[in-house]
C-alpha cells in the first residue's frame, strides 16, 4: 500500500488531487472511503463537499484479510 500510493505520489503530482483513506462519493446512496482516490485537480471544491464520480479517476482499495467482509457485510 506504501509503495503504490508513494508511485501515485511522485508520477501524479501536479495532474491529480491525491486521497488517502478520504471519503468518495459514487453515487446517491453509496459513500466509499478507498485506501487511495486518485481525482480532478479541484482541491478546494474538497473542503466544502466529498468528491463526486465526474471528479474520481480511479479508486484503489486494497483488501487481502477481510475480502469476505468488504464484499457482504459490508
């Protein structure tokens, strides 16, 4: 996880606005908190409201011990 938010970091810097472990917006009725959103380069729209899916490039979520959990209870 260290690593790849760290690539994301170096290679993203100035094209994209970096989440880690922050809420997303997916839709109406569904908020994810992903380990790493990479999303549109609008920082301050991201104080005032969570990022919405016109915003998100790519959400990363790493899930090896409770895969069963994220993917029922959940």
């Amino acid at each position: 996880m260290i690593r790849l938010s760290e690539l994301f970091i170096l290679s993203l810097a100035e094209t994209v606005t970096k989440r880690i472990k922050n809420p997303v917006r997916l839709n109406n009725n569904s908020e994810t908190v992903p380990n790493i959103a990479l999303l549109q380069k609008l920082p301050s729209l991201y104080w005032t409201q969570q990022p919405q899916p016109e915003n998100i490039f790519i959400v990363v979520e790493v899930s090896d011990t409770t895969i069963k959990y994220d993917m029922t209870e959940k």
